[in-house]
C-alpha cells in the first residue's frame, strides 16, 4: 500500500500514470453519462406530485453530492500535503478547487430553477442553502489565496489550512435538514430505512452519480497533469517532455 | 515518503487539534444560535409561546384537510396548519404556489394577530423527499395507505 503510494508520490511516476489512465476515464464518463441521462430523461417515469420537472435531481443531487465529496478529496490532499509534504498532494488540492466550485454553483442553480416552480421562491436563508452557499465562498475563498501567494509551497499550505478548516463546515450541509427546520426537504436516499424514492427512478440517479464522480476523477487528472507540469517545469524530465513533443 | 517522524507527528497532531477545535467551537455557537436557525416554527411551539409576537417569522405545518376556504371575489384564502397536535388558521391573500393543496406541507411567512390568526404575507410550498410514479402513488392511495412523511414531524 504505502510502496504505491511512494511511488506515485513522486510527480514523473504520477503525471505518467494520469496519462494512461485519463481516456479511459474518459470513455467510461461518456458512457455512464449517456446511460444516466437516457435513463433519467426518458426512462424514469415523471413523479405523482411534480410531474417532469422532478427530474432536475438527476443534475441537482449528484452536483450537490459531489460539491460535498470534492471539498473532502481537496481537504485530505490538502493535509497530506502539510504532514509528508507531497507535492503531488498540493497539486491534486489545488486542481479540485475551481471544480469544486462548479460543482456548488451547479447544485445552488438547478435547485433555485426547481424552487421557483415547487417552493414559489428562487432563494431562502434557510439552514441548507445558507450551509451550500458558504461553501462556495470557501471554495472561491480557497482559489483566491492561491493565487494571492506567489510562493507555491506558501500557497499550498495556506490553501491546506483554510480548507481543514472549512471541513467543519461539511457535516453542517449533510445534516442541516435534520438539525433545524428547513425549508428544504430532508434526505430522500441516505436515510436509515429504505430510500424514499421509486426504484425505477433512483437506478438513473446512482448512474449519474457515477458518471458525476468519473467526470471529476478524469478533469481531476488533466489538471493535476498540467500542475505537475508546472511545478517540476525546471526538472530535467520535463524538459525531456517537453523537447520529445517538439520534435 | 510515509515515514513518521517527530516533526510529522507534531504537524499531523496540530491539524487534528485544529480540525476538533473548529468542530467544538462551531458546535458551541450553533447550539447558542439554534433558535435562530430554525426556518420556522411549528403550530405546538406557537401554542406553547416560543414563537415571536411582535415581530414577522414563519409558521410550518400541513394543510388540514377540508379547511381550505377562497374568497370569491379575491385572491383571500384561509386555511388551517397542522402539526398534528394543535391547529393554527392561516389568512393569506396572494398567489398560491402550484403544489399548495390540501395535506400538503406549507411555510408560511407573517405574523400572529391577537386573535391567534396568522396573517402570512408569502406562503411557500415545502416538498417532501418521496417521489414516486403516479401509479405508485395511485396504488397507495387505494390501498388506503399514508404516503410516509417525516419531514414536518411535530417538534416537542
């Protein structure tokens, strides 16, 4: 286990293996998009109370899921980075914030179109969407520090600390429906006893999930290749790299 | 890479005391705040006057069933809430949003006259977290079965 690691800890070892892998990744979100989308749009029968427009959750909900899971893989990344001082730690928290963000942004926006129809309202301050939006200002917060500090090794630890942090922060999202009263309802598919959700309608939105996670495993990897790049541009493998795609 | 040493653990400890600390702090103000953080309160916290008098805050709770009643004239409607343990009547004159019907769950936003009526100035529908096809719910209908709500429980 930690051989493997200590080997991809080293940045060549890492940017090759991204290389490889990142098409296949690639090919396996296309798929799993295409069934997700297949499946929630056209197979999944429209719900008996919101008709067609239910079927926003299967953007909403692997969004605002995932907004939760990128800010655990920048906070983790983040923390190795401060203890074993991985470089490859840093670039991997560094790629996740910008995607993160999107992610939130992504969750805020479908569920304020759906909330215009359902609720009567595009926004409330309830404990939810209060939570979510503070999580896309860690996330632009987190952005905006590293690119304030010039120092990269500087960057990357402010940026780790702020997002160890802003972990609090996670568990307040995930159980704010079930701590305070909220406008927004409570979980339909994480609860104790079997999901509120037909079946027919919560195969589509695993899928999604799926394909959501996929999608930023493959991004992931893109941008943690064009940060690795970056960082080692003044070691000689590079710049081997580098004179190989000249030629 | 993985190997601890002295100046690994103490960053390691320092990471997880700040982790805990933020986690022990942030959960000493919420439980300062947490009457603050409620989005509304239920018609047995209005009973038991926890609610505010003398300012606007919301009311939750599900339309009781056969008490909705519509002006002719106007856009006024009343209807009862409940929390299952105590009523409160609803004015209200505006807008309905689409999912408003009887035994729905409703927020509604105003404030308490003295005669315990509320007077709401915007009413929100609050969804519940069961979807399900027509059919399903059909059939649940038929059988006689409640569509399981846990979402405006009663507060105690």
């Amino acid at each position: 286990m930690f051989d493997i690691l200590d080997k991809y800890g080293a940045p060549k070892n890492a940017y090759t293996l991204a290389c490889t892998l990142t098409p296949w990744f690639g090919w396996i979100t296309a798929a799993l998009f295409v069934a997700g989308l297949v499946g929630g749009l056209i197979l999944a029968p429209p719900d008996y109370e919101q008709g067609e427009s239910f079927r926003i959750i299967y953007v909403h909900v692997p969004s605002a899921w995932m907004s939760l899971f990128v800010y655990m893989v920048m906070a983790s990344a983040g923390a190795m980075g401060l203890v074993w001082k991985v470089k490859v730690a840093d670039a991997i928290a560094r790629s996740c914030a910008p995607m993160g963000a999107w992610f939130t942004f992504l969750a805020l926006a479908t569920g304020s179109l759906w909330g215009k129809p359902m609720w009567g309202t595009w926004w409330v301050w309830d404990a939810r969407l209060t939570s979510e939006l503070i999580l896309l200002f860690l996330y632009l917060g987190y952005m905006a520090l590293q690119s304030a500090i010039d120092d990269r090794r500087m960057a990357a630890r402010a940026g780790a600390v702020l997002a160890l942090v802003g972990v609090v922060n996670i568990p307040i999202i995930h159980y704010s429906v079930e701590w305070w009263s909220t406008l927004h309802q409570g979980p339909t598919v994480s609860k104790f006893d079997a999901p509120s959700i037909h079946i027919s309608m919560l195969i589509p939105l695993l899928i999604m999930t799926l394909a959501f996670m996929s999608y930023f495993a493959t991004i992931l990897m893109v941008r943690v290749r064009g940060e690795i790049l970056d960082q080692e541009r003044n070691t000689s493998w590079v710049r081997k790299l580098c004179e190989k795609s000249e030629a | 890479m993985f190997v601890m040493n002295p100046k690994r653990r103490k960053v390691l400890f320092t990471i997880i005391f700040i982790v805990m600390g933020m986690g022990l702090a942030t959960a000493l103000a919420l439980k300062a705040f947490q009457e603050n953080l409620l989005y509304f309160y239920s018609p047995m916290q209005i009973k038991n006057g926890e609610a505010p008098t003398n300012r606007a805050f919301r009311i939750g709770g599900l339309v009781v069933d056969g008490s909705v009643q519509r002006d002719q004239q106007s856009l006024v409607v009343s209807f009862d809430l409940t929390d299952t343990l105590y009523n409160v009547t609803v004015n209200y004159d505006g807008i309905l949003p689409d999912l408003f019907s009887e035994g729905q769950g409703i927020v509604a936003n105003g404030r308490l006259d003295e005669d315990g009526i509320f007077k709401a100035t915007q009413v929100l529908a609050k969804h519940d977290e069961n979807y399900m096809p027509p059919e399903v719910a059909q059939a649940l209908a038929d059988a006689g079965a409640q569509i399981p709500t846990d979402h405006l429980k009663a507060q105690k």
